[in-house]
C-alpha cells in the first residue's frame, strides 16, 4: 500500500517536472521512453511514459523500455523513501534491485527523479 502510495506521489512530481522545469523538458523531448518501477510478483508498480514531448503514467507494467524490479513492495518503498541518493545503487549491490530492459535508460531515469524530487538542481 505504502509502496502504491510512493509511486503515486512520484508520478505526480514527474508530472509537474516535465511541465514545469524546461530541462527536464528539453531532455525528453526527442525521447519515446517509457520507465516502470514495480515489485518483482508484478502485481504493484507504476509506468512513467514519454511520447512526443508528453508525459503520462498509468499502472500496465508489461510494456517498458526499462525497469526497476523490486524483490518486494517493502523493499521497494524503504530504498525509495528513505535510501537517499545512493539508495538504488545499495538494494542493486545488495540483489533487492534488478534493472531489466535497456540497462543504459538507468542513469536517464535516475536524473530524472532526482530532479524531480528536488534532490539534484539542474540549471
């Protein structure tokens, strides 16, 4: 539930990122990507879509260009909320994280939620 929850909010922040911040917008503008985070059972995730310069989010978790795999929903929701900035590098070090579909779209999809979440300023 936390875990829906915190996805939930992070869309929303994604959302007013790539309408908001001409960075964020300039960055996938030229992109046709789409990210999802999700529990490994893939009952509970969210997907973040980038098509033509439009951001949309919804909870179909089996079309991505890359994906974050938690091994679980407590897992997912303690290294997100609370891992701080090296938090996903942790739970992938420690096998609760599996990056799956195109592996170089990572460092792109960190940048993104950093800005977004306000943990990085980027000019």
């Amino acid at each position: 539930m936390l875990f829906s929850i915190l996805l939930l909010f992070l869309s929303i922040m994604i959302g007013l990122a790539a309408r908001t911040n001409k960075s964020i917008r300039e960055i996938f503008a030229p992109r046709n990507v789409t990210f999802v985070i999700m529990s490994k059972d893939g009952k509970t995730g969210r997907r973040f879509i980038f098509r033509k310069g439009k951001y949309s989010s919804d909870k179909m978790l089996k079309d991505y260009d890359m994906a974050l795999v938690f091994e679980s929903t407590n897992i997912g929701f303690k290294t997100l909320a609370f891992g701080g900035p090296t938090g996903l590098q942790t739970a992938i070090n420690n096998y609760q994280l599996k990056v799956a579909g195109n592996a170089q779209l990572y460092n792109l999809f960190g940048l993104l939620i950093a800005v977004s979440t306000g943990m990085w300023k980027r000019k």
